[in-house]
C-alpha cells in the first residue's frame, strides 16, 4: 500500500514540476525582443539589395579570427615529445613516445621483450644527443635526434599535352 502512494505522491511531483517549467518558459518567450532587422541603406525600394559602407562590414562580419605562428618543423617535433610544455625534455618523455615501437620490437608475440632491451637503441639515442651531459636535451640538442630527411617523390610527367 505505502508503494502505491508514494508512486503517486511521485507522479503528482513531476506533473507539478512540469508544469511550473511550462509556465516558465511561456513567460520568457513573451519577453522576448524582436528580431533585429538589418536596415538597407538605398533609394527605399523594398527589393533593392542592401548596401554597405566599408566602415560597416566589420559590424556585420566581425573581427578578423586571429593568426597562428608558424612553428618550423624541428619546433612541432620538440613539441611533441616535451609533454610537459617546459622546453626541455626529459628521459621519461622521450621514452614515452616509444611504446608502439615497442611493440614491434616483439617480432615472435610472446612479449618476453624487456623495456630496457628495447629502450637501449632510445637511451643510445639521447645520449648521443646530449651533448652536455645534463640528462636534459635542449632544442638545439634534440635537433641531433631528427631523422634523416627523404628525397622527395619525383612527380608524374603528363603525357596529356
């Protein structure tokens, strides 16, 4: 019995709820202003285009969006290895990035592969990098760790002429 009672007691709570929200809303809808009506600025024909100064675009347009710098390549590459954005990486980020070539080292599946076994080609890495022994790499320091760069694909001649 008091579980029917207190369902009801419930449902009469949501339906009150509901409705005081209804009214809400009914009253901001009504309070609402007008929409804005932009103003056409030529001879008073109603089926002229509208027409605007210069000074006046940026009104309707907005301001231009910001630009971004440019960052070179060896800047996006330390970028992403310094993790913690403090412009110097340290061995734990550089170790960080290695997990996927990890994986690869395992060529047999049994993951029996050790991370300091893999880890010594990147320890050898960082240490050949680090010119100054501070276990931290500078970005002219880490500018040693970059890849060799590919010569470009040579593109097809079209034979369309």
């Amino acid at each position: 019995m008091s579980r029917v009672v207190l369902g009801a007691f419930g449902a009469l709570c949501l339906v009150a709820l509901g409705l005081f929200w209804m009214q809400g809303r009914a009253l901001v809808e009504s309070a609402a202003p007008p929409p804005d009506v932009i103003p056409t600025l030529g001879s008073g024909d109603d089926d002229a285009l509208p027409s605007y100064a210069a000074d006046d675009l940026e009104l309707l347009v907005g301001p231009a969006p910001p630009e971004a710098d440019e960052l070179s390549r060896e800047q996006r590459r330390f970028g992403r290895y310094d993790r913690d954005s403090d412009g110097r990486i340290s061995r734990n980020e550089m170790l960080s990035t290695r997990t996927s070539a990890f994986r690869k080292l395992d060529t047999d599946g049994n993951n029996l592969l050790t991370f300091e076994e893999w880890a010594v080609t990147t320890v050898d890495k960082f240490e050949y990098a680090d010119v100054d022994g501070n276990d931290w790499l500078t970005p002219e320091e880490f500018a040693r760790t970059a890849p060799p760069r590919r010569k470009p694909k040579p593109k097809p001649k079209c034979a369309c002429d």
